[in-house]
C-alpha cells in the first residue's frame, strides 16, 4: 500500500521561507510519518530555479524530489501558476527508484538503457510502474523514446509528461531531479510492488471532430507531408481552416489531429504546431504514413467536458487513494483568458474525495493505453488530459 500527501508553497522568491512552510505543510513528525520507502513528485512554475526555491525545498526534504517544470499546477485542492506543488509517496512494501541519464544529444537507445539499469539496479524486483520526467526536445521524438524504453523494459506501463514553462521558446522547461535541473536529460521514477495502476487518457469528444478523414500518404519523423496524395496544408483548407498571410493556420494550436493508426489501438492525439514552406504540417510527435486522420476543433468548453468526463470514469473505475494528471499546455492555451478552468473542474470534482493529488501542464503526455486485446500499450499523446491512480 502506498500512502500519500501533499505541500504547495507560492513563495518563489524566498528560499528559505518556501522550505518552511512545505515541512511545515508536510507535517513528517507529526500526522505524515514517513515508511520505509519514500519519494516525492514535483512540479513548478521556472522561476523557482532562479530563485534558487527549487533546491532550498529539495535539500530540505528527507527524500528525493522528481519532476517538471511547468506553467501551471494543483496540489490536492490548490490551484495556481506560479506555484511549487509536491506529491509524497511513501510505502512498507512499495519501493522506489529513480535515475537520471545522461545529456541526450542523439536518438540512440543505449543511453535509455543505461538510465532504466541504472534505477533497475536499487529495486529487488521487476517494476510495476514507470513514472517518466522528460525534457522538452526539438530534434528527439517523444515517440522514439517512449518505444525504446517499452522494448528494454518488457513493456513496463510507463506514464509521464514532458517539462515545459511559460516562456514563448521554452527555454526553461527542465527536468527537476533532487535540486538540480536539466534540459537534456531523462529522468525515470520505478515503482516494485502493489501498485495496481489505472489509466485514463482524454482527447476531444466525436462531436468535436470534422466528419472528413484522410490517409497519410507520406510523412517523415514528426512531419506531415501529404494526405490523401495531396500537400497536408491543401487538406486543413478543404475542410474551412484558414491561412494567414504568414502562411500558418490560424489558431493552429486549437485544431488537434486525431491519428488511428488502424492496430486495434484507441486513435491517439497530436498538436499541430506549424506549416513548412512546402505546405507540410510540423506535428507534436511521429506520423505514420498509412495512418487515418481526422481534424478536431478545441474551445474551452470542450475542454473542460472533456477533462471532467475523463476524471469521474477515473474515480469510478479504481478504489485508489492517488492520482496524477497532466494535461497538455495546449489545452491551456486554448482557454484563453480563464486559463486555470481546467485546473478548477478538477479541484471541484475532487473536493469531496479523499484523494491526494498532484496536476501539471505539460509539452508533451505519456500514458498507457488499451491495446484492443485486453494488454496495454504505451503510448505518447498531446493535446490530451490523461490521468493514473494507483
């Protein structure tokens, strides 16, 4: 059994007032005693790195820290931007191992084996969860990533979120590991034990989706170059998106591709995040030609629906006392002015629960999903809220 228990601080200039009040919050002599095995997950708004926050609250816990950067995130009834939230997790009979690669510069699958060795190596058994921090890359596909680490672990569920932060080029989305942080390095969080898993991934609803599909004709890596043998931009107007006259598609981060790529699999969600002078799409992740394609439309009704939906078949589904939620920064954007409408649907559906949680925004999702078969499959997402309890 795994207990757990939350901190926030909203002080992100003084360090030192920020460590004192999560021990204070965390209570760990008192009510929060700590078990045998303990670790805790993390997320804050960037600023918290500058002002040196981040590794006052890391040095100051008796356990490793794990997470992201983000741009906005909840802590078991608290909501906010700039905020530094924290899930403990301690257990008897769970044990915990987390590990962090080294600098990813390539697509190679060598140092992913190292990094799952390496957190391998203090467990006394096979995992049973995978929890994956990772780093916002333009050059490495979350995709390639995700495969390489179901191949050397044999398929551990691995569920997890890429680091993002509110600067418009990202440049302080980092992977937080115990005080330090990192743009280019991986960092994964096992579980051994009793962990019992759910899963739950949230897109957009039928209604939301343009009735046309398409064939993916040929694509490379994460571009979308032709869809049913025609350029991809000629596909998006022909079902009404509109053209800028810098050549974009206006509100392109409010139009998700819905991918099926025709295995048994539910269809997955991709953000679409710019046009090439060629008339191709750049996508969130890898497309696969011989893929069906379908055009979604987010506003932040939809979003919030769909979010709240998602959540109440996760409560339903498990008798678990934890939860974890990312959710795409693009579901944020698309918010607008009432960005944290999502955060707040959940805080109202958990308000009446027992439930710890932590929730983050992310540049990218991880999550198991079924493979048609009764297995599950990892898989990579976005533009998705997708949720574990355990």
């Amino acid at each position: 059994m795994i207990k757990s228990f939350s901190a926030f601080t909203h002080e992100v200039d003084d360090a030192d007032a920020a460590a004192a009040e999560i021990i204070k919050q965390l209570d760990l002599n008192g009510k929060n005693h700590l078990m045998k095995h303990t670790i805790g997950i993390v997320s804050c708004f960037a600023d918290y790195i500058d002002s040196g926050v981040w590794t006052a609250v890391a040095e100051a816990l008796p356990f490793e820290l794990w997470g992201i950067t983000t741009i906005a995130s909840a802590s078991t009834g608290i909501i906010g931007e700039t905020m530094l939230s924290i899930l403990v997790l301690t257990s008897d009979d769970v044990s915990f191992s987390a590990a962090l690669s080294e600098p990813i510069m390539e697509a190679s699958e060598e140092p992913f084996k190292v990094l799952y060795e390496k957190a391998l190596s203090k467990l006394p058994g096979k995992p049973s969860l995978m929890l994956t921090f990772s780093p916002l890359f333009s050059k490495l596909s979350i995709n390639f990533y995700v495969a390489c680490m179901s191949k050397i672990s044999g398929g551990v569920p691995n569920f997890g979120a890429v680091a993002m932060d509110h600067n418009h080029d990202y440049h302080e989305a980092y992977v937080l590991s115990n005080g330090k942080y990192s743009k280019n390095q991986f960092a994964v969080l096992l579980m051994h034990g009793d962990v019992s898993p759910s899963f739950h991934v949230g897109t957009i609803s039928d209604e939301k989706v343009f009735p046309e599909k398409g064939i993916v004709t040929a694509a490379q890596g994460n571009i979308l170059q032709m869809v049913n043998g025609k350029p991809a931009l000629e596909y998006l107007l022909s079902l009404g998106l509109t053209q800028g006259d810098d050549g974009q598609i206006l509100g392109i981060n409010s139009f998700p591709i819905i991918v099926d790529h025709n295995d048994g699999t539910m269809p997955v969600i991709q953000a679409m995040l710019a046009i090439t002078p060629e008339g191709h799409v750049v996508c969130g992740e890898n497309v696969l030609e011989g893929s069906t394609l379908s055009i979604g439309a987010f506003n932040p009704d939809e979003i919030v629906a769909t979010s709240g939906l998602t959540l109440k078949k996760a409560l339903a589904a498990a008798n678990h006392h934890t939860v974890l939620v990312y959710s795409c920064i693009s579901r944020y954007f698309a918010l607008g002015y009432d960005s944290l409408k999502e955060l707040e649907q959940l805080r109202k559906q958990m308000a009446d629960t027992d439930i710890n949680y932590i929730a983050a925004y992310a540049g990218g999702e991880i999550c198991p999903i079924d493979s048609g078969e009764g297995n599950i499959v990892n898989r990579s997402h976005s533009n998705s809220f997708i949720i574990c309890t355990f």
